[in-house]
C-alpha cells in the first residue's frame, strides 16, 4: 500500500498453469468464504478470510504476525477502500502489498487505483489464484532491501497509548458541555425557527478519521437547499484557489447563502455547539482535523494526503486556532497543519490547541 512501485497491471503474464503444493506463505483474503475455502484454504492452509473490510480490520489486529499479502475479492467501492488505506497506514501494516480481484474493476477504476496508489497489482484472481504463492515471493524480494519493512512485519503495531486518555477526557467534555450550553442551546433554535423557514439543526455527512462516514450536526445557518446551490456559486465566491490537479475545497466569501443569524453563529462559533454530540457518540474528538465534505474528502485519497486522516476528527484543532477566518489560507498551509496535527498529536498537543482557542472562535473575517 502507497508505494512507489507500480507493477504490471496485467500479472496473468508472470503466471504459468501449474499448480503449486502446499505454501508456508500467510495472507489475508478479503472476500467470499466459499471461494476461499474452495480453492484458497487449501494450498495455503496459514491464510484467513474476511468478509468485508471492516472485518478485515479486526481479523489484521488479532493476528500475531503481519500477512504478506492482502487480497480484495469484493465490489468496488472507493470511499471505503480509501477508508481501509488510511487505516492501514494509521496502524502501519501499510507495507503489506495489496492486490485486487480485476473482475470487478471498470478500465477507468483501476487506473484510479494505481493513480492513487491504492493498490500494488491487479491481477484476474479467479484465474489465476492458485499462482498467489509467486506473487508473495515477488513482493519479498522487491523489499528484500528494506531493514524498515521487515521491522514491520515481524510483529503488530503498539495501540495508540493516549487514545483512553484523550477518550474519557471528550467524554467528560462533551457532557459538561451540553449540560452549561444547554439552555442556551435551546434559545438558539428558537431563534432560527423565528429567522427562517426550515429545521433547527443542519445533519450532513462527513468524512472523519480513516474517512468513517457519520452524520456531522450543527444548527442550521443557511438557507434551506444550500448544498444544491454550491457549485454554481463556487466558480465565482471561493476563497480556496482551484487547480485541475490537487485537493478540492470550498469555502465561499460573503456567502449569500447564510441568514442574517446564522452569521451570527458562525463569526461566534456557536453554530458548532451540536457537534458535543458527535463527540459523545464518538464520531469526533474535541481536538482533531475538521471532518470534511465527502466532495472535499475524496479529493484526498493519494499518499501525499491521506496522511490527515489518521488523526480523529474534531471540533478544534490546529488548523483553527492558526488559520481560521484569514482569506490568504491556501489548501496546502490547510492540509499541511492538518498532516503535521495527525503526525506529532499528543496530550501536550491538544492541551494547547484548546488554551488557544478560545481566542480562535471569534472571527472577523466573513468567510
């Protein structure tokens, strides 16, 4: 995974027909448990199967030693191969090669999957499975060389040792949050039900850490149907520069879509006040990256991005209290403090972000 070598997209070639006996070889397959107990269990009886790659996930942290191949039997689905990416390289098990079935690719998705390097090889595997053994020892010996790699293999990675930490304090957080912003809170929403016609709160879906999709809240700041009315507003209002290659934000000046209170409640930051419910779902953190738009969110799938979303999503965060309400904010300066938050986070980390941002929720800029 997010490797620098591509390899041949065909490897039908590398293959001949005869049939191999019983490997030592260890991979993890991700598909169908009747293929897998048809034609794969057999020939390499230290293997294991999932059936999703959310089970996969679970299967890869019960094992004692890393596989040396993971393979992907299923129906494509970008957002969620992206998700499981970033998660393998959240817990470092992103050097295990990864190949997927071609039966299920279009010629424009797997070149999508190389181009983001998502993939090391996609082969036809119904075909050509019984071959799987060579395709391991060719991965082995392309990383022969790196001391790092075998490092990583030869056992799982340590659990993130302030997770419980930072977890029971958004915990206590949140609940002391909603219980003093309570009343509050609820003087709000009458107040946008007496301004606009439409709901209280606002639920969109966003992309969190290792791009979890959750339903994201927030009191209702604009008018209703907003999202259908971005694009033809963006050329125009953005406050991001475009490039045809690149992340995608969005971020309108003077944006005609917002009621005159919901202006209110964003230059003070008390449009976000719902989001003490994300965090006490667990959907967020009190200090992470900003959960992003999925139009945003997969505009950063590449390893050169990706990175981002190994931190948690949150209400607060380093690109806040640095940059937010400033119109010179390029989407580079955002992702990069985004990257540099997810690299170096710790309890010292966090705990000076919030002293910060207190001073950070009151912009001047309408953006």
């Amino acid at each position: 995974m997010f490797t620098n070598d591509v390899l041949p997209l065909s490897g039908e070639n590398s293959f001949d027909l005869t049939p191999e006996k019983e490997s030592s070889e260890i991979f993890l397959y991700i598909g169908s448990t009747r293929f897998f107990s048809d034609n794969l269990s057999g020939t390499f009886p230290h293997s294991t199967c999932a059936t999703s790659l959310e089970e996969a996930k679970q299967v890869l942290l019960n094992m004692s030693v890393l596989p040396d191949l993971i393979i992907v039997d299923t129906h494509f689905n970008h957002i969620q191969l992206v998700g499981f990416s970033v998660w393998l390289l959240q817990n470092r098990i992103n050097t295990t090669p990864l190949i997927y079935n071609q039966s299920y690719l279009t010629t424009e998705e797997t070149k999508l999957l190389f181009k983001q390097k998502l993939v090391d090889d996609v082969i036809d595997l119904h075909q050509h499975y019984y071959k799987l053994g060579q395709k391991i020892k060719f991965f082995k010996k392309m990383n022969s060389d790196s001391s790092e790699l075998k490092k990583q293999k030869s056992t799982l990675p340590e659990t993130c040792r302030f997770c419980f930490v930072k977890r029971s304090f958004d915990i206590l957080m949140a609940l002391a949050g909603i219980t003093l912003t309570m009343p509050l809170m609820l003087i709000i929403a009458l107040i946008i039900k007496i301004d606009s016609k439409g709901p209280v709160f606002y639920f969109a879906k966003r992309a969190g850490k290792g791009f979890k999709i959750f339903n994201f809240y927030k009191f209702r700041t604009m008018i209703v149907d907003a999202d259908q009315k971005i694009k033809e507003l963006a050329e125009d209002l953005n406050q991001y520069e475009t490039q045809e290659k690149g992340p995608l934000f969005i971020k309108l000046n003077n944006d005609p879509r917002i009621t005159k209170f919901g202006r209110f409640l964003r230059n003070s930051s008390l449009d976000e006040l719902p989001q003490l419910f994300n965090v006490l779902k667990g959907d967020m953190s009190i200090v992470g990256n900003r959960p992003l738009p999925l139009y945003e969110a997969s505009t950063l799938t590449t390893a050169e991005w990706a990175e981002r979303f190994m931190a948690p999503a949150g209400i607060t965060g380093l690109w806040q209290i640095s940059k937010r309400g400033k119109k010179e904010m390029s989407n580079e300066e955002r992702i990069q403090l985004d990257i540099e938050y997810a690299r170096n986070r710790n309890l010292l980390t966090d705990f000076k972000i919030l002293i910060k941002t207190p001073a950070a929720l009151l912009q001047n800029a309408d953006v």
